[in-house]
C-alpha cells in the first residue's frame, strides 16, 4: 500500500483508436464517474486517498508539495472515482464525520476504511504479532477503533494488512505463537464488531510475502484463508480477503489463481488492481500496463463469478509526475480497466470450452491474444 510507482503511457490506448481516449486522459475537470458495462452489483470504481501522494520514496523525499487528505476527495471524484478508501493516519476518528460530510459533497462514498499497524514507530515490530504485548494491546485498541470509524464513514468493509506483521532475522519470534496472536486478535475484532453492529461490516486480509518486513506472516492468499479456517466459527463468515494484483506477483505467484481461490472459497470481500513489473519492489504500475492478456483473463473470471463488490485501485502517482499531473495514474488505469472489461465481455466462453474439451491450450492463448488485440 504504501510504495511509489512509476508510470509509462497506456499501452492499451494503442490498440484501438487512441482519440477514444485522449479526451480524458489529461482532463483535470472530469467529473462523470467511469462505469463498467454490464457489472453486477456494485458499479463504479475507487481508489485509496494516497494514490495521490508527494512522490516520496526510500531514497528521496518528495517531489511536489503534500495535498491535504480532504482536499484529495475532489481530486479523486474529477479522476472519475465514485469510491475513496483510506488509512487511519490519513483520516483519523476525529475527522470522520468532516471526511465523510467532504465525501458526500463531491459525490464519493468510502469503500473501505483500514488501520495502519506500520507508519507509528510503535508498530516497528508489527501490531498483533508483535513480541511486547503492550504493543498488541494497543494494536487491538487501533483496531476496534478502526471498526467504529469505519461505520462512521459508511463503508461496508475493513482491510488488515500484513505491513510489519513479520520479522528480518530467523527465530526473531516465535512462529506459531505468532500465527496464534493473528487468530486472537482477529477473533477479538470479529467480536467487538459483531457486538455492536452485527454483520454489517466485513473484513479483508491483505497478503504481501514481503516489504517491508524481510518476511511476512500472511504472505499469500494460501496463508490467509488457512488463518480465516482457524477462526471461531461464528467470526469465520467476516472475515475474507483483499487480493492485490502487485502483491501476488511480487510472491511469483499467478494473480488469477489467487482470485479463483478467494471465489472458489467465498472469500473475495475486496479486490486491489495495478500492475507490477517483474519480482521487484512494489510498484503500484497503472493497471493493464505489464500484463494486459493475464488482466483480460482476470476479468473473463470476475465476470463469469458475478463479482458484486467495489473494484479499487492501488496504484501511486510516481515522483516525475507534475502537481497538475498526478491522477493520470488513476484515469490510465480506469481506462485500461475499461478497455479490457468491454473486450473480456466479447470472449466467447463456449469457443474457450471447447479449447479445454479438444486440449488445444496453445491455440486457446492465441484466441485471446487475438480477443486483445484484434481491432
């Protein structure tokens, strides 16, 4: 969540007309919402407040000035967001009923809301898993008042990632007495928000093998649904996952299967897209950029799944991008997104059926390349 990108023009845009798109790519007054054909549930796309941010990153400071996080709303409702997501250092308790009164003004809505268990120095050795159980308790504590704030801003769902949530040095902590204070604690939040507000939000684990911890507990889709198994039974249902595209292909592992696995599971409360260039550093890339036929067969699947919930993106504004620049990240991947919808709903799913039945796979990756590129 927390790492700079760097960003190239769509490649995308070159496949088809590319006046289809220039009108709003660099229009910094847009304001309609982008919207996606045909989607069940919940349509309109969203985005996190620091998508936005000062282009700071481990080996510099920033390049342009910091944007208030409140005057970010308006930004990201021109880019043509209808969601904002945020962190609880960017909109602590005290702002919520301000953030939310901002929200509505613009025309956003909040599509999730997650505690920072890694920008306080506190939190250097993670929040639940963390050896000192003071530091527990108070990750506990940021945690139940992130539910509360979460209700405050009307949002539905609440994301845990991993963040510090891990160790650099072998035998730095006790595995397994680790994994057992993630089941306590969440069984503990699972509580506190079913007490006071029944089943009306849910929350999302975020996995992440690694950055900024050398190694991190929950590190892929696999780990965490085994944690949401050993849950209570009764906190099992609230519990799901926030699959971000960067993340699994940082871990070397396939975006889709991890998607497949959270559906097949009845887990996928929330979904992450960008694109990630290679097992590097987390990048946060526009999304469509790297890997466009994996992301054109990533949306055949939320499409056949009937996916209802928000699509988000996690993506930066990198450091060489202008003040007045800055939410092309959003409108490039917003309009990938598009473009790769439209074309994943023209794949004929009886011509990939029969690919499968006649075990012509070769030629199957050829039928979707020519569904991507094909004008």
């Amino acid at each position: 969540m927390q790492h700079e990108a760097v960003v190239s023009a769509p490649l995308l845009a070159s496949c088809r007309s590319v006046q289809q798109f220039a009108p709003n790519l660099f229009d910094n007054h847009m304001s309609n919402p982008y919207l996606l054909k045909n989607k069940t549930g919940i349509n309109g796309l969203g985005a996190g407040v620091w998508n936005l941010g000062a282009g700071g990153d481990p080996f510099g400071g920033p390049t342009r000035e910091a944007i208030p996080v409140l005057d970010r709303l308006p930004m990201l409702a021109e880019a043509g967001m209808s969601f904002y997501e945020a962190h609880d250092h960017e909109i602590p308790a005290v702002q919520a009923e301000q953030a939310r009164k901002r929200a509505e003004e613009v025309g956003l809505r909040c599509a999730m809301y997650t505690p920072s268990f890694f920008a306080d120095s506190l939190f250097k050795d993670g929040g639940m898993t963390a050896n000192d159980g003071a530091v527990r308790r108070k990750a506990l504590e940021n945690a139940k008042l992130a539910v509360d704030t979460t209700c405050l801003l009307g949002a539905k769902v609440m994301v845990f990632w991993n963040g510090r949530e891990g160790f650099d040095f072998v035998l730095a902590k006790n595995g397994r007495d680790a994994f057992k204070r993630l089941v306590e604690g969440f069984n503990a939040v699972g509580h506190y928000a079913k007490e006071k507000y029944g089943d009306a939000i849910r929350f999302a684990l975020e996995p992440k093998p690694n950055e900024p911890r050398a190694n991190m507990y929950l590190a892929n889709v696999g780990e965490a649904l085994y944690l949401i198994s050993r849950l209570e039974a009764e906190i099992q249902p609230l519990f799901g996952l926030n699959p971000e595209t960067a993340h699994s292909r940082i871990a070397g592992l396939d975006y889709l299967w991890d998607i497949e696995m959270c559906l097949e599971a009845g887990k996928l409360f929330h979904i992450h897209l960008n694109a990630q260039d290679g097992q590097r550093y987390d990048q946060d890339l526009p999304f469509g950029y790297t890997e466009p036929l994996k992301d054109l067969a990533l949306l055949v699947v939320l499409q056949d799944a009937g996916y209802e919930g928000i699509i988000c993106f996690d993506v930066k504004a990198p450091r060489v991008d202008d003040p007045e620049n800055i939410k092309d990240v959003l409108t490039v991947s917003s309009q990938n997104l598009i473009w790769l919808w439209e074309r994943a709903l023209a794949v004929d799913r009886k011509k990939i059926e029969q690919f499968r039945a006649e075990n012509r796979l070769t030629a199957l990756s050829g039928y979707l390349t020519k569904c991507l590129y094909e004008k």
